[in-house]
C-alpha cells in the first residue's frame, strides 16, 4: 500500500485535481471516495466526469445509487449508497457492472459493496479541514493504483 496526503483550498482546486485525475485514467479503475457528507466527493466525480467529456447517460437506471456515464472512449459508474448495508445492495446491478472490465468506477460509501469489488482501488480519504480547506489522502491497494498514485503524485507537484 501507497499513500499520499494532498490538500486542495477550493471546490475549484479539487476540480482540477480531479482533472489530474482524469487525464491517467485509462478504463478499469476503481476509486473509494470516503469522508463526512460535504468532504468534496461527489465533486471530485463531477470533475472526473467533465473532463472525459461524459454525460450521464439517458439509459442508465433511474434510481440514485448508481449513475452511469458513457460516451464513445469511456464509461464512468457514480455509485453512492449512503446509508446503505451490504444486505440491501443485492441484485441492484453491481455484477453486471462489474462484468464491464473497462469501466471507471467511482464509488462513495463504498462499504456495502466492498466484499464484492476487486481488491486492486484507489481509496481517497477527503477530510473537512475548513469550510474550503479539504485534506485527500489517498491509499493505493494493488498494482493498478500503485501506480495510477504514483504518476498523480508526479503531476502534483506545485
Ligand atoms: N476544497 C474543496 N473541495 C471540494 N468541495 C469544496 C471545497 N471547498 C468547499 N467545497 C464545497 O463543499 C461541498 C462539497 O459537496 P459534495 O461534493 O456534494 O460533498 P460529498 O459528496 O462529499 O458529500 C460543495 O458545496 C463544494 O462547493
Ligand atoms: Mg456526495
């Protein structure tokens, strides 16, 4: 395991990390994305998605645990299932996501579906230092995210 703590002191500036982000992803990861409701997570999918160039897809499952993106090069899956336990995630189509071995997952609250995800993510810790201060600390746990946190940490230098 790899790990690496960098802040950002704006909603902007995790945009643009997310951005980083994007750039080095090249289909199959998968990325926790954990801390308190308003830490900045689902803003960092925002810019993920923004910067693929990706629309939430019309087709995709209504319901709001998971979102799927998708254009021609890239499929994204937002998975947020707040308040969720492992007992309620069955049969809700995470398999078959996971059958798409090309897809970028992005998942917050990502506990109910960990026992059934590959070992190989990227977790990302956001802590709330202050009202637009936020720390990341960011755990790589294979050697897909070893060294998708590598080449981040080496476009993060500033
Ligand atoms: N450094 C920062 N990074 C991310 N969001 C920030 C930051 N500073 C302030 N914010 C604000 O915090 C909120 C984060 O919301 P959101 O991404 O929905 O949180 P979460 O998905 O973790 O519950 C947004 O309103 C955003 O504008
Ligand atoms: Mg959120």
């Amino acid at each position: 395991m790899n790990e690496q703590t960098i802040h950002t002191a704006s909603a902007e500036e995790t945009l643009s990390f997310a951005r980083r982000c994007a750039r080095l992803l090249q289909g199959g990861e998968i990325i926790f994305l954990r801390g308190p409701i308003g830490a900045g997570k689902t803003v960092f999918v925002k810019g993920v998605a923004a910067a693929l160039g990706l629309k939430n897809s019309p087709t995709s499952a209504s319901f709001s645990l998971m979102k799927c993106y998708q254009n021609r090069q890239n499929t994204l899956f937002h998975i947020d299932l707040f308040r969720l336990s492992e007992g309620e995630v069955f049969n809700l189509g995470f398999e078959e996501m996971l059958e798409n071995e090309k897809a970028i997952i992005l998942a917050e609250w990502p506990d109910p579906i960990a026992p059934m995800m590959p070992k190989d993510r990227l977790e990302m810790d956001f802590v709330l230092e202050s009202a637009d201060k936020r720390a990341i600390t960011l755990r790589s746990y294979g050697p897909v995210s070893d060294a998708l946190l590598e080449e981040l940490c080496k476009t993060n230098a500033k």
